[in-house]
C-alpha cells in the first residue's frame, strides 16, 4: 500500500501483525539489528466486564524478529503480572533492557538474540508496594553511569535507581501535581539534570549532583526544589522530552511533545526564566513519544543552515510522524513534516526505527508502528527522498 500527501514523502506498508494484547511500548535491540521487543498492556477488569473497583492488570513483553523482506516472526512472548508501560535498552551494555511496571517495580532482563527465548529476567527491583496501585511510567538510563536509571510514577514522584545495588538512591515525591508522564536526562552532565513532563503541564528540571555524589547517605529528596519549573509553555500535560544538544553558556535546546498536540523546540535555561518556544507545530493528535533518527545530515543544510534533525513522533489518534527540525545559527528555526504513517485505526503509543547497515538516509529506515486497541503492529517506510 502506497500512500502519501502533497507535502510529505509516501509510505509503503510492507507487513501487518495483530498482537494478542494491546501494544505500549517498542525498542529495537541496540546489539542486533533484526530484533524489537514490544511491550503490552492489558486492563483486565475492563476486558472482562467487571464492576470490581480495583485495577487489575497484565501484559507481556514480545520478542520479534525483523527477516527480509517484510516477513516478522514472534520468537518469544514472556507473560508479565503487570502492565508494562516503558521498555528501555541500557546505552551501557546493549543486552540488558530495564522494564516500567503497572505494580510499581522495575524488572530487569537480559536479551540474547541468539538463544530460543532471548529475554531472560534478571531482577525486580519494587519502588512502591503493587497494593498502592501507583504505576512507574517512564524510564531513562544516565549516560553517564551504567547503573543509574531515572523513573517517573503515577503519583507525580520522580527519582533515581540503583540498578545494581536495587536501591533508590533518590526520589522526589512531588515533582509533579499529577502524573510524571516522562524523564530525560539533560545533554550536559555537569552537574547531572533531569527533565520531567507531568500531566499538570509542567516541565521541570531537577539538578541532582549532590545527591548523586553521596549516595551512601541515601538521602530522601523531598525538599530539593527543581530548579526550573514552567507550566506556561505548554497547553496541556507534557508526554515526551528529547534533549537535543547544549546551546549558549548554560541553556540547552530540547523537543517536548504535548496532549495539546504540538510539538515544540524550546530553550531551557535553569532557573526563574521561562523556557523560550523556538519553534512549535501541530501534528493533529497528542504527541505520547518522540525519538531522534540517526541519519546522515546534509552537508549543504549543516554549512549553511545549521543542523537538521530528524525525528520520529508517536501522535496516538494522528499515528505517526517523520519531522525534520532545521536548528539554525540565527534562531529562524523550523518544523517539516516529511512523512506521516496514518494506516492505524485507534492510538499510536510507540514506534521505533532502524536503519539498514550500509544505510544513511531516511529511505534507509525501517519503521515499526503499533496501535493500541487493535493490538496491530505495522512494518512500513518512506520512499526514497533527497532529504536530510
């Protein structure tokens, strides 16, 4: 199926594949190419009609393996007590992938795409008690250390774990006055900086250094105030931050996705000042995931007009999107919209992406969509184009 609008490059639907429980989240392995795992989330009590005022639900985590060309195979399905809301690869050692539960743990797996069933768990580490019915919603390994992981709840509360000592060695129990939707971390690790995005519309930035550097006092955080807090900027509650790149002396340029269905460029700089709108877009549905595809840049664009960025947007009720970001020398920034996949018949909550090995260009990509309620997973790309 070829599709396409006047001002975006065509799509070609190469393959479809119904789940057996809605998908949540996707990543592809960072350690081989032709391997994504799905997580799924189920609302049980819905499913089966019951009045029974507690939630109860489950999921599983789907191990898939991308064959050329367009065939995909379920090589292991791994049944969760739980929902998974988060699935992330550690940029550290590409085999171990940490995974946000609807019980209020972390789980921890190993992935081995050469065995049979390549997700093995490893641990579980409990933020919260399961009877609290808190859920963790979002995960962000550090770049700079291998053990840390940032997490976000349903409560609002933001912190960081230990993975390997299986110990918080830092949370804030209020960051947020709803849900803490998304954390990630800043570009600039001195001093190590959270960004976090919370229903109530909130970006905040956390600057954790003395925390970090004295974890054996395991101290609770609860007084440490964000050094930025904006709830300005945005028109509803904030569901994905991607830091781009530092910028002039302290500020950093970042993407955040919204419920108010923009997608925006801001300038942060920590502190009292609002966060500078650079540039925004409407993508026409709640922008629930953004992430940055790796292709060659254009040499003409990065010389003359800065750099060019590509990124893939998960827009729920819109589908997805293929968005190149012009960051220019002067300020005169823009959003393009180069593809739009739009073959989902309810909500886009997770895409991936990845690149053929000798491939450069966003023709080069393959991409993996999912849409919710009708647990359909599609396989797509882009035609080829001279873009960025």
């Amino acid at each position: 199926m070829i599709a396409s609008t006047p001002s975006t490059m065509p799509t070609e639907l190469l393959k479809t594949l119904i789940l057996d429980l809605p998908p949540s989240c996707i990543a592809f392995s960072p350690s081989s190419p032709a391997h994504f795992v799905v997580g799924t989330y189920r609302l049980k009590n819905e499913e089966a009609g019951s009045v029974d005022p507690t939630v109860v639900r489950d999921g599983s985590l789907v191990a898939i393996r991308l064959r050329k060309p367009g065939e995909l195979r379920i090589i292991q399905t791994f049944s969760v007590s739980s929902a998974v809301l988060d699935l992330r690869f550690s940029p550290h050692n590409p085999d171990i992938v940490a995974v946000a539960t609807s019980t209020g743990a972390v789980l921890v797996f190993s992935f081995n795409h050469e065995s049979a069933s390549p997700l093995v768990q490893i641990k579980s580490v409990e933020l919260v008690t399961a009877s609290s019915q808190i859920l963790v919603l979002s995960l962000a390994w550090a770049p700079f250390s291998p053990s840390f992981l940032a997490f976000t709840l349903s409560d609002g509360a933001v912190g960081v774990l230990d993975v390997d000592q299986d110990m918080v060695i830092f949370k804030i129990p209020q960051a947020h006055s709803l849900e803490a939707w998304v954390v990630a971390w800043s570009n600039r690790n001195e001093p190590p900086a959270l960004y976090t995005g919370g229903d109530d519309s909130a970006i905040c930035c956390h600057h954790f250094w003395d925390q970090i550097s004295s974890i054996e006092t395991s101290q609770d955080s609860s007084s440490n105030s964000a050094v930025l807090h904006d709830r300005n900027s945005h028109g509803a509650g904030i569901t994905a931050i991607l830091p781009l790149r530092p910028d002039r002396k302290d500020a950093e340029i970042i993407l955040t996705g919204s419920y108010d269905e923009h997608i925006r460029v801001l300038r942060v700089v920590p502190g009292p000042s609002r966060p500078k709108v650079l540039a925004e877009k409407r993508l026409d549905g709640g922008v629930w995931q953004m992430q940055h595809l790796k292709v060659e840049d254009d040499p003409v664009s990065a010389d003359q007009n800065g750099e060019c960025v590509s990124i893939l947007a998960s827009c729920m009720h819109a589908g997805c999107r293929v968005l190149e970001i012009r960051l220019s020398h002067d300020d005169n920034w823009r959003i393009d919209t180069v593809g739009a996949f739009e073959g989902h018949k309810s909500m886009n909550y997770a895409s991936d992406a990845q690149m053929e090995p000798s491939g450069k260009k966003l023709g080069d990509l393959t991409f993996i969509s999912t849409s919710f309620y009708d647990k359909k997973l599609c396989l797509w790309r882009l035609q080829d184009n001279e873009r960025c």
